[in-house]
C-alpha cells in the first residue's frame, strides 16, 4: 500500500494524529475518526502513525474494517503491528479476513504470536476460549512478594491486566491461589506471596465454557478478569469483563435487530452495502409477507360471516393487534430471560403454568375495555351497532380472552422450542411471533362470533 495515495488529506490526517501538541486526543477519538474516512485511507494514515499509537487503536473493537486496513499495509508493517497487538486481537482480526489474507499476513508473524494466535483460533465461537486472552501476570508460588512486585513492573506494559497475579505450583504448573494486586501492595516485603493469596476455592472457566456463562460468572463474583484453566489446572489465559461487555454489546446488538425482523447486519449500519442491507432484510420480510397471506386466506374462510355481520369488521384490527402484543411482551420476557440464566429449558411448564391465568386476566381487562367501549358509543350515538349490539359486546370480551390468552402462551412457548432445536431464540422475533397470533386470532375470533351470534346476525 502507497501511504502517499492520497497526500494532503492523508499527510495531514497523520500530523494530526501523531502530533504531541495535541495528545489531549484520546484512542477513542482517534478510532471515531478513522471510522469516518474510507479503508485505503485509514489504512495509509494508520501506517503513519507511531507503532504504539497505532497498535492501541487497532487494539480497540470500535475500529470498523480493521482487518481490512491492515490487508491495505505493506504486508511486513501489518505484522509488526499484529506481533505488538494483544493476541485475543489478532484472533478476532483474524477471522475477519479471508483465507488468503490470513495465511500471507500469519506467515509473518514471530513464533510466539503464531502459536497463541492458532491455539485461540482453534475454540468454537462464542465460549471462553475464544474470547479469553493468553497475557496474563503469572508467578511461581515460592515467589515473595517483594519479588513479585518486581516482576509485574517488569511485564505490565505487555499484560492484559495487572490488578489479579495468578500463582502456579512449581512442579506442575497449576493455578493454586490468585493475589489481587491492592492485597500484593499491601503485604510484607519478605513475606510468601501465598500469604496474601485470596482464600476459598478459586473462581475459573472451562474454556468451552459459553461467555454467557462467563459473562454470569464475572457477575456473581465482582471480578475483573476470571481464569480459563484446561486440563489437569494448567492455565490457558484470562477473559477480562471488557472483552465479556464487548461481546455481550456484540450480541445484544444482534439480538436487537433480529427482534425486529431481519438477520444481523453483523456490520455498523453504515458500513454496509446497498445490496448486503437488501439481502439481510428481504429474506425476512418476504417470510413475513408470506405468513401475512395466511391471515387473508382466513378472512377469506369466513367471508359469509363478514357479509352477514359487517360490524364485525370494525373489530379486526384491535383483535389482531392486541393477540400479537401479548405475545411480543412474553416472548422479549423469555428471550431475556433465558440469555441471563434466570430460566432453563426445563422450566417450560412453569413459565406454561404462569403465562396462561396471566394471559386471561389481560385479556379480560382488554376485553372489559373493549366492551366498554361498545356501550359507551352505543349510548351517546357515536354509532350504532344494531339491535343485537350487546352481543358483540360479548363477542369482544370473549374474543379477547381467548387471543390474548393464546398470544401470552404462544410467545413465551415459542422461544423454548427455538432452543431446544438448537436454534436462536432471538430468531423469535416480535414480527415473527405477531405474525403468528394475527392469523389463529382471526380464527379464534371468527370462532367465538360463530358461536354467541349464531341465529342473530349470523
């Protein structure tokens, strides 16, 4: 990559960047701004920069298209830049890349990148192993603590975190206490760094561990960085609460935008394209249209009835909405639920048990609403809704029973099934779910109608 492709913005954009005068800007400022110019430049500036500046934005997850800038470098700058990076960094950028930008980039990185980089990259998405990191602060437990201080002077610069010292038996290697550094700092020069060792069973992670669960764990516990121990209690690195909080924003993320009916753009809104917005968002809504259809082709079913008793009509629209409101409110109540541990799998038939008189009390306050409404119209002649108006009073009541009933169950029954086919419960989306209760809504309240106006409007 030419860094002099664009010269004045770029030379300009660089001084700017790299000038002392103005070090009152901090890394997140300095990221929001390569975010705003396109991946050439960014990269060609990025490449100016003094190393260290440079590897602390690349090292933040709010930098778009890092991957791509660094396949924009001249190939021996990017890997000095990855072998300064934080190795849980170079993963993700990692994986970001295709096939063959990977393989150029990882044949120039220095032996002990590669090996952490690999090891890393080898665990499933979405558990501690990858997302924990392998720069940690470690010390053998004959250590004292004077020594030991020493040694975190030593390596802070190339640690993750420094404020939790992880002590490992001499012979094999395992984790055995763990020394938070305000206990370190206050403890006896002379004295065994076991002797300020946190007391009680260590709190650790399996490294397939879900970062749900790790995300839990950290919680429960008020920690700042939580050990990934593998088999016989070697340690395997650290996942630290940002790295938790940056994959948990990541999912919410995600989360949130398939609530709204649509795959995750898995992108910044902005940094996708025209086309990728149409591809993540068609499918769906094509889906939906096509669940839509089903409404009509149920109105169709009941045509004589609708010509019979137009007023019924009127009611179509409040019957439809309040069933999939129900279950949008039940269903985002599960959905959250189940993503913070607070319900599992086996806890259907509570939630079933729950959901249903919780459904017919809201459907009898809407219902009651509903009536109400009919006799207050009736009554002060905004509109007349014929001689048999007191039972299509009864109709709206009991009709809003039922839907409300079957959308409350339906919406927090639907996220269970998700999960047991081992799918997405975010998949159940508030579109999806409201597509669902319009069309057995409209049965159920055709169904109703048929049987209290039956021998009077029908």
């Amino acid at each position: 990559m030419n860094i002099n492709r664009f010269p004045l913005r770029a030379g300009h954009a660089a001084r700017f960047f790299a000038s002392d005068s103005l070090g009152a800007i901090t890394t997140a400022e300095r990221v929001e701004r390569l975010n705003a110019l396109e991946i050439p430049e960014a990269a060609a500036i990025l490449a100016t920069l003094p190393q260290q500046k440079a590897v602390r934005i690349l090292g933040r997850p709010e930098l778009h298209h890092a991957a791509a800038m660094l396949t924009e470098m001249p190939v021996e700058q990017a890997a000095r830049l990855l072998n300064a990076t934080a190795n849980d960094r170079v993963a993700d950028l990692f994986q970001e890349m295709d096939d063959g930008a990977r393989a150029h980039l990882f044949s120039k990185l220095d032996r002990a990148t590669c090996l952490a980089v690999q090891h890393l990259m080898g665990y499933p998405p979405r558990t501690a192993g990858s997302i924990m990191t392998t720069e940690f602060v470690s010390v053998p437990a004959t250590w004292t603590v004077e020594k030991t201080l020493e040694h975190v002077r030593k390596v802070e610069r190339s640690r993750e975190t420094v404020y939790a010292i992880y002590v490992l038996d001499v012979e094999t290697q395992a984790l055995t206490s763990v020394v938070t550094l305000r206990r370190l700092i206050n403890g006896e020069p002379q004295a065994s760094v076991l002797s300020v060792a946190q007391q009680g069973g260590i709190v650790r992670a399996d490294p397939l561990m879900t970062q749900e669960d790790v995300a839990r764990l950290i919680r429960k516990h008020n920690l700042l960085a939580l050990p990934v121990i593998g088999e016989n209690g070697h340690m395997l690195g650290i996942v630290t609460v940002d790295d938790v909080i940056d994959t948990m924003i990541a999912d919410q993320t995600e989360d949130a935008q398939k609530f709204g009916g649509m795959e995750a753009l898995g992108k910044p809104y902005m940094a996708i394209s025209f086309a990728g917005m149409l591809k993540k968002r068609a499918g769906w809504l094509c889906a939906l249209f096509l669940g839509e259809m089903l409404t009509a082709s149920a109105m169709q079913h009941f045509e004589g009835e609708l010509e019979k008793a137009i007023v019924l009509t009127l009611f179509v629209p409040l019957i439809m909405s309040s069933g999939g409101n129900s279950g949008s409110q039940a269903t985002s109540l599960i959905i959250r639920a189940l993503a913070l541990g607070e319900l599992k799998l086996s806890d259907w038939w509570r939630v079933l048990l729950r959901e249903l008189p919780t459904g017919i009390v809201l459907g009898s306050i809407l219902g009651a609403v509903g009536f109400a409404r009919i006799i207050l119209w009736q009554n002060i002649g905004l509109y007349d809704y014929g001689e048999h108006w007191i039972l299509v009073g009864f109709t709206i009541f009991a009709a809003l029973i039922g839907i409300v009933t079957f959308g409350s169950v339906a919406g927090s029954m639907l996220p269970f099934v998700l999960q047991k086919l081992r799918l997405d419960p975010a998949s159940a989306s508030a579109p999806f779910v409201a597509t669902l209760v319009d069309v057995t809504g409209l049965v159920i309240y055709f169904s109703v109608a048929l049987l209290i106006l039956s021998g009077t409007l029908l």
